[in-house]
C-alpha cells in the first residue's frame, strides 16, 4: 500500500521511493501545506522563486509548417533533408526534430523542432519564414510560444474566416521625376529648419517640388538611385520616395548617427552610438537586436535581416612604444558587393567576414583568416577577367608589415575565395585602394616611408585586372607625397594631387601639384601605359571631382579660408594636340576659373551638364549658400542662403538602353541638338512674351486708371461751374491767333552788290 500524507512523518521522506507516492493534485497541495507550517519560508518567497511562465523553457522551439506529406518509412529522409535547411541558422539534430505522425501512417505536414539557444530559434522564424524548401514546398516558422500564446487568449477561431481583401490602391510611381517632359534633374536642400526638393531651373530660381520643415533631425541622404530619400530621426530613419514624396518606409533604430544603402538599394545599414533597447511587440525590432549597434535591414520588407555589435570594429594596434590610437568608427561598417549578394566587414583587424544576403548567415560557416587586415574594396562591378568564363566577385585587401613579413594587397575572388593576385610591399606607411568603375583597374597608393622614416614618397601600383594574369604596373615618377587620387568614371584615365613638404617653423600650408594621367595608344586598340600628360604646379588644390560623365573634371580648393578657387579642365578637347600629346589618348586644355569664397562642398549633376559649389554651415558660418556652374565653368547663379546647410543631386538609375542604342543616339547627337536648341528658344520666347504680356497688362491697367480719374474730375468741375481746362486753352489759342493777325510785321533785307579780294 503507499503511503499517504497523514502517514508519513518528517524523517519517512529521507527513505521514500517517488514512485510509491501518489502525487495527486490533493497530495501536492497537502506537501506545501506540510512544507510551509514546519519552515520559516514564507509563501510569497516560494512563490517568487519557483512560480514560472507557463512559456518558460519552451522558448527554443519553432513549428515548421508547409512541410511534404510523406509515410512513415520516408519520415528519416524528409528529417535529414529539413536538418540541413534548419542548421543555416542555428544547431539542432535529428533527435530535437519531432513530426507527428497520424492514423494512416502519414506525416501531416508539420513538426517541432528544438534549438539550442532562444536567438537560434528566434534567428529560424526571421530568416526561414517564408522561404521554400523544394519546389512546391515553403516553409512556414514559428515560434512554439507565439502559438501558444495567441491560442490561449482567444485569437485563433474554430472556423475558418477568409480574410477580407482590401480594394487595389494604385501606388506612387517612385521614379515619376524621370518622366518630366524638360528632361530636369532635382536636388535636395537643407536650409536651417526647412528640406525642401527642387526642380533645377538653370539661371532661374529652383522651382520647388516639396518643402517641409523640420523634416530630418541631422541630415538627408538620396539612396544610390535616387529612388528614396532619407531622413534621420532620433527613433529611426525613414523612406520618402513618390512624386510628392510620401513616406514609403520607415526603420525604427532608436538615436541612429549613420546610413548607408546597398548599390542597388534593397538593403540599408544603420547605426548608433548607443547600444538597442528593445521593447518587444512595439516595433519590428526583437529580442536579437538588444544591446546591438549596427543593423542590416530589408528595404522591401522593412524588417532587420542581421545586427552587430560595435566593439569589434577596432583600430589596429599602434606600434611598438607608442599608446594605441583613440577608437574610431570605422564607416561604412559594412561594404556591399556590386550584386547585393554579399556583404562583408573586418572583425578586430584579424579576419574578414562575408555574410551572404538575404538570409546574412557566414559564408562557408567561417571568417577569413587574414592577419592584420587594414582596409579592404569590393569591385564595383562584376569584373570580366580574361581566361574565366564564370565571373565572380572580387574584393582588394592589404594587410601591413608584420615582425619580418613585408606587407601586402591581395585580390580575392568571392564566393571560391581563391586569391587570385598578390604584391608584397616594403616600407609602407599607409595604404589607399581605389577601383576604376568598371573595375577595369584597381590603383593601390603606397606611401613609402624612408629608413629614417623622416619622409614619405607615394608610388601606384596599378592591377590591370582584366588581362591575363593581372599583371601590376608601377606608376613611380611620383616625388610628393599624394593626398587626392580620382579615377575618371567609365574611362582609364586618372588626376592626382600630390603635396610638397612643409618648411619646419613656417605656417604657411605646402603648395600642391595637380598631375593628370592617361595610357599611351596601344596597337589593336588596347591600354598602353599610364604615362603623365601634365603636372600644374604651384597650386592649393585639395579636391577631385570628375564628371560622372567622364572627359571633365573640377580640380578645387575646399574648407581652406585662404583659397578656394575651382578650375575647369577638358581631358578630350577637340583643338589642336600639342606635339608631346599626340601618342596619348587625351588632349588636356583648361576652361575656366572661378572663385567661390568658402566653399565645403562640389557636386556635378547626373547627367554631367551642371555642377554646384557650396559652403554649409556645418564648416563656416560666413557668406553661406551655393553656386551654380555649366560643365564649361560658366556661372550660371549665385545664391546665398541664411543658414544652409547640405545640398544633393538627385541620381539616376542606369539607363534602359542598349549600348548599340546609346551609341546611335550619339552618332546623331546633332540632330538631336537642333530639337533641344529649339525648345530652350521656344522656352526663352515663352519668357520674353509672358514678360511683354504683363508689361502691356500694367499699361492698360493705367490707361484705365486715367480715363476713370478724368472723369471723375469733369463731373466734379460740372457740379461747381468751373469751365473744362480744354475749353479754356482752345479760347486762349483763338484769341492769340487773332492779335497776331492786327500786328505790324517789318523785314530787313541786305544785299550784295560787288565784292573784290586783294592780295599784298
């Protein structure tokens, strides 16, 4: 017989077996009862310390529904087939996988599974949801305890109610301002309080689209196509985007201080200096994001995809004997592919991760290991390298010289990670990497320093990526230390600015020179090598800013109080070459000069036809505002703005057009010419006769005016018997022609009757 609670004493429990108990719900009771009347333990303490949620502990599963209906004998192979899906995002096992089986001996197309931590099961309901398992099979991830929760308070009916479909909103066209009938461009600028979007009028004052105050809190930001516009606010950032531009997409990243889209806008990284606090339910960020910095985010779903911490994007460790630099934030954190299919960071100067999107799990599962990696660039486009026909990602590196190791840049292929071309360096200070556009050539600045380490010097090495091989040539004839390099966009030819060495004791900031470069004509058509075209010396300039057209470039002086001149340089003028030039695929002539006092920023527009100088506010609070300038230099306005502080071109989306189409639209750019000559007449005679049209709508108004007053005055001097002033004047005028008749008129005249001349 077992023994009940009224036969048992307090010594019995030492010598009880579990299992000769009955544990009713009676006995249970009865035991705490017992419990608390021999202890000093209060109720409320063992309250407190064992009461549980009824969801505790089952915070680890997910139920995966969507899944096949299989026998049983296929059960094994539809869980090892699933197990593989399901470790993308977290670890569990065969065992941790239960899928219910029904009285037929069929599987009904769900399970449960079992993950190892709360953030993996949490990870498998954001990035498994919704993605298909073969192909007719999507998955469908929960949380086992949003099920629960949601059943238990009545949210989930017995019956089955179809949803009710909501009627077909047309939505906003986001690129509707490609359509405008003129072929203008917009900008956006902020001004004080205010954000406005404006259409570029040329000469005229900028027609407003939009202007709205206190639309951002720090800045705002186009994304790279122009299809959004982006302001940040201290809950998050928003997305505006439509002709009147509506609010299309909002990320709540509570105190963010950065953004940076993907190339093809449909990921947006953000950050904060001040870790996440999650308040889960209130918005789309969860538990994953707390105490997190920086977050990836989905454009089109508007949910985070992946977040991180700040504190592994670390300076490197300074020299021997010298205190470690001050930490500083590395942006962007994150640098996108030219595909949007990876996007990679350095972690603590040891590795580089590549995460692959849009699930942003670890490529092959593990970092790179690449010790002391400094900076890395991905191609900004798929690069065509000779020999390989299926062509890959590539991204440059460099790491730095490390006990007796030289130091070195490799390019990687991604997602093999084969390293594709290596070159050691020696005695290298620093190191810059810079892509040309079509990722045609990949310039490495070295700077150099000597033995002593009491001088610089800067070489190029230039990776000539799509030739075989990748053959590297040396661009060495540099004596200065350069601070400016700039690729011309879509074109192998480059401008640099190198800088002297400052005079010890003297204030006075070193002279620069402005150096242009381009390859020799090669037979077959080919690159030759890069050789100088001209070197300007004497200069102040500090700043490169090329077209993104190509063939024109603005070589300026920003953020110095003493200078800030701009100078307009043609590399393909259609004059006379000089002799020196005739083997090189340019003819440099400088255009113009102009003069913009405090000027911070250049920007050319999209298409390449206008570029603006401005000085913000945010350097200088003196004579703020911007200049207008056509390609060639010609000032077009000057406007000075109370205030201002940041001004952006919107971008273009890449044409629709074929290259056969844009080049037949340039063999008869001419006759195109003429229609567009015709309409800036027609638009100027449209000016001049709406300027004649008021002129004569003012005169008549006068006119009017007069007779109406003329009027007014006759009726009154009728009233009081005074004559019409008329009147009196054609009396007066009678009068005096008929005096002069009564008057007596007397004429001298003199004649000449001989005249002689004698001569001595």
């Amino acid at each position: 017989m077992a023994p009940t609670f009224d036969t048992l004493s307090d010594h019995d429990f030492d010598d009880v077996d579990e299992e000769e108990i009955d544990f009713s719900g009676e006995i249970l009771v009865a035991l705490v009862r017992y419990f608390v009347v021999h202890s000093d333990v209060e109720v409320i303490d063992l309250r407190a310390q064992y009461d549980v949620r009824r969801d505790q502990g089952l915070d680890t599963f997910v139920v995966i529904d969507g899944l096949p209906i299989v026998p049983a004998e296929n059960k094994a192979k539809l869980v090892k087939f699933l197990l593989k899906k399901l470790n993308t995002v977290g670890n569990t096992s065969e065992d941790a996988i239960l899928m219910p089986m029904n009285d037929q001996n069929m599987s009904d197309g769900f399970a449960f599974v079992e993950y190892e931590t709360p953030e993996q099961a949490a990870a498998a309901t954001k990035h498994l949801h919704g993605t298909a398992l073969d192909r007719r099979h999507t998955l469908a991830v929960n949380k086992l305890t949003d099920i629960d929760r949601y059943g238990r308070e009545g949210r989930i009916d017995d019956e089955y109610e179809p949803p009710e479909i909501e009627p077909f909103h047309e939505k906003e066209h986001l690129r509707s301002w490609l359509g405008d009938p003129a072929a203008r461009d917009q900008f956006v600028m902020f001004r004080g309080d205010n954000v406005g979007v404006f259409w570029n009028m040329k000469k005229d004052p900028p027609e407003p689209v939009v202007d709205r105050k206190h639309w951002t809190q720090l800045f705002v930001q186009w994304s790279p196509q122009g299809t959004f516009l982006a302001s940040i606010h201290q809950q998050g950032v928003q997305l505006w985007g439509g002709p009147m531009f509506s609010k299309q997409k909002q990320f709540p990243h509570p105190f963010v201080s950065l953004i940076e889209f993907s190339p093809g806008e449909r990921y947006l990284t953000t950050w904060s200096n001040q870790p996440i606090s999650v308040e889960e339910g209130k918005t789309s960020l969860t538990i994953e994001e707390e105490g997190k910095h920086i977050v990836i985010w989905d454009i089109v779903t508007g949910k985070p995809l992946r977040s991180f911490v700040a504190h592994d994007l670390t300076p490197p460790p300074g020299p021997e004997g010298e205190a470690p630099p001050k930490k500083k934030v590395q942006w962007p954190a994150f640098k996108w592919s030219s595909d949007e299919k990876y996007v990679a960071r350095m972690k603590q100067h040891e590795s580089l991760s590549i995460y692959e999107l849009p699930r942003m799990n670890l490529l092959d599962k593990t970092s790179i290991k690449i010790e002391g990696i400094m900076d890395f660039e991905w191609a900004p486009s798929s690069p065509r390298r000779e020999g390989i026909k299926t062509y890959e990602q590539l991204l440059c590196f460099w790491t730095p010289e490390i006990k007796s190791n030289p130091a070195k840049v490799g390019l990687m292929s991604v997602p093999s990670k084969e390293i594709v071309r290596t070159r050691n360096l020696f005695n290298v200070s620093d190191v810059k990497l810079h892509w040309q556009s079509e990722a045609s050539f990949v310039c490495v600045k070295v700077d150099r320093h000597s033995k002593s380490k009491k001088s610089l010097a800067t070489n190029l090495e230039i990776f000539r990526v799509r030739e075989k091989g990748v053959p590297v040539e040396v661009v060495d004839s540099i004596k200065d230390t350069v601070i400016n390099f700039a690729w011309e966009p879509k074109g192998d030819r480059f401008v640099l600015i190198t800088a002297g060495e400052v005079v010890p004791g003297s204030n006075v900031a070193a002279k620069t020179a402005v150096a242009f470069f381009c390859p020799e004509k090669a037979k077959g058509g080919g690159i030759g090598n890069f050789k100088l075209i001209r070197t300007v010396d004497k200069k102040n300039s500090n700043g490169i800013y090329w077209s993104p057209k190509g063939r024109f470039v603005v070589v300026a002086t920003v953020a110095v109080q003493q200078h800030f001149d701009l100078e307009f340089w043609d590399l393909d003028y259609e004059g006379e070459k000089a002799e020196a030039e005739k083997e090189l695929s340019a003819n440099l002539m400088s255009m113009n000069i102009q003069e913009h006092y405090g000027v911070t920023d250049v920007d050319w527009d999209p298409t390449g036809r206008y570029v603006v100088s401005s000085a913000s506010v945010w350097t200088h609070q003196m004579e703020n505002g911007y200049h207008m300038y056509t390609f060639s230099g010609v000032l077009l306005s000057e406007n000075p703005i109370e205030k201002f502080k940041q001004l952006l071109w919107r971008p273009r989306p890449p044409t629709l057009l074929s290259k056969e189409e844009q080049r037949n639209i340039r063999r008869n750019l001419r006759e195109y010419s003429r229609d567009f000559d015709e309409e800036d007449r027609y638009a100027v005679d449209i000016a001049n006769t709406a300027i004649v049209e008021e002129r004569r709508r003012l005169l008549e108004e006068w006119d009017a005016w007069v007779r109406m007053v003329k009027e007014d005055v006759k009726a009154e001097r009728e009233e009081l018997g005074i004559p019409d002033p008329k009147e009196e004047l054609e009396l007066q005028r009678i009068r005096s022609a008929a005096s002069e008749e009564e008057q007596v008129v007397e004429e001298l005249v003199e004649d000449v009757i001989e005249e002689s001349e004698e001569f001595a």
